[in-house]
C-alpha cells in the first residue's frame, strides 16, 4: 500500500462533496512597515521581494521570512 501524497487534490465538477475553500491572499508588506512576529517579535521591513519574501529588522537581528507569511502580521 502507498503512503498518502502531500499533493493536494484536485476537485470534480461532479463530486458532491464541496470543493476546498480558496486560499487567503497573501499580505502585501512594504519598506518601514511595523510588523510584529510569533518567534523574533516588533520589527520594521527593511526590503521587500515581490511574492517571495521580506526582510525585516528585529533591531537585534535581521531575518529574510518567506511567504506566506504565516506567523508575520502587520501592526
């Protein structure tokens, strides 16, 4: 027997299950924004790179997180 893959599936127009909810879109973050973060906490976005990651100062250290940004909000 196979092991489950990671990829997800994709819906059938005919499946009378509901398809999957789409995903939220990805926040928008720009150069000086303030944001705070669950591991490295308030920061200031030094860099932005479109649809890929964000570079952010946590004055003690500077971190490039990717997208999504799951634990990164914008205060």
């Amino acid at each position: 027997m196979k092991p489950a893959s990671g990829a997800s599936r994709r819906h059938l127009p005919t499946s009378p299950f509901k398809p999957p909810p789409p995903a939220p879109p990805v926040e928008q973050f720009s150069v000086n924004d303030q944001v705070s973060h669950d591991s490295y906490g308030l920061g200031v976005v030094v860099e932005v790179e479109e649809g890929v990651a964000v570079v952010v100062d946590f004055r003690s250290q500077q971190e490039r997180i990717l997208t999504p940004y799951k634990k990164l909000h914008k205060l």
